[in-house]
C-alpha cells in the first residue's frame, strides 16, 4: 500500500551513507507503484526526480515533460527547482538557470530563496 511505499522510500534514503549512494533506481520504482496507489503531481515529481538520478538527467527530463502541463505545477517551486538542477546535470545552463531563477520567484521564504539563488548563481 502508499504508507509501506513511503516508509520504503524513506528508508532507502535514510540509509544511504551519502546522495550518491541513494538507490535511486529502488526509489523511482518505489515512486511507480506509489503513483499508482495515490496518483498526484507531487507524487509524479518525485518520480521524475528519482528516474533522472537512476537512468539519467535526459530521462528524469522526459518525465518532467509529462508533467509541465499540469496546472498546479505552474506555482509549484519545487517542480521548477528539480527540472533546474536536472537541467543543469544535462548540460543546459540557460535552461537551468531559467528554472532556477522561476523557483526563486516563487519559493515560500528567504532561506529557500537564498539557497536557490546560490545555486543558480553558481552555474
């Protein structure tokens, strides 16, 4: 069921010892079944951010695709941030930089608006 799906998710992170060792291809398939029991935009993006670490940032961007048409991604600052940082891992700066400074405009507070500005900044 989604809880089993989320404390699956949540525990493959939390035993990661760092990002990179994440089990992401775990994660994204975990997201599959996830989205299945409990079908939503966030759950979808988040499915989209672990396919793009799993199988790559240009994957991780095909499923973003899917996802840019629906309305309630267009004010989420969270869809912009993670297309900005899979843009960047692709390579497409300006794309990135972009998607950036979008979360930028609509992130809920200083400290977000603050770490996302340094990231964009730093492309």
């Amino acid at each position: 069921g989604p809880y089993q799906c989320q404390a699956a998710i949540a525990a493959l992170h939390a035993r990661a010892p760092d990002h990179g060792s994440t089990d992401w291809k775990q994660i994204a398939g975990l997201y599959r079944i996830l989205r299945d029991h409990e079908p939503s935009p966030v759950v979808a993006l988040n499915h989209a951010v672990a396919v793009g670490m799993a199988e790559g940032a240009a994957k991780g961007l095909d499923e973003f695709a899917m996802l840019a048409t629906e309305p309630s991604m267009t004010s989420y600052p969270y869809f912009f941030a993670a297309r900005g940082q899979l843009h960047a891992r692709n390579g497409s700066l300006e794309a990135a930089r972009t998607d950036l400074t979008r979360a930028i405009e609509l992130a809920p507070n200083e400290a977000e608006r603050q770490r996302l500005t340094e990231e964009r900044d730093a492309l």
